[in-house]
C-alpha cells in the first residue's frame, strides 16, 4: 500500500485484510457480519473509529 502520510497504518490495515482473507479461505462459520473498513484520514479528522 501506498499513501501520502500513511506509514503509520499500513501495519494495521495489512493485519485487518489478512483476518479477512484468512476467514474466507478458511471458510469459517460466523454467527454474524464481518466488515472490513479502512479510511484515510487523521486521528482526530475521521468520521468512524475511536477518537
């Protein structure tokens, strides 16, 4: 991944879309939704997420 101003995600966001995958290929049964959202912004500038 890239981005301007970014480098301090990338691991995170790397780490969330590698559960995702792995929870599809493994074909896991879930009782609920899984959804995967990654938005850009600031920490204290973004609209979803914890302050």
């Amino acid at each position: 991944m890239y981005g301007r101003g970014s480098v301090d995600d990338k691991d995170n966001t790397a780490t969330d879309l590698m559960v995702m995958l792995l929870l599809k290929r493994s074909n896991a049964t879930l009782d609920r939704n899984v959804l995967f959202l990654a938005e850009a912004g600031e920490e204290r500038n973004v609209k979803f997420g914890p302050d």
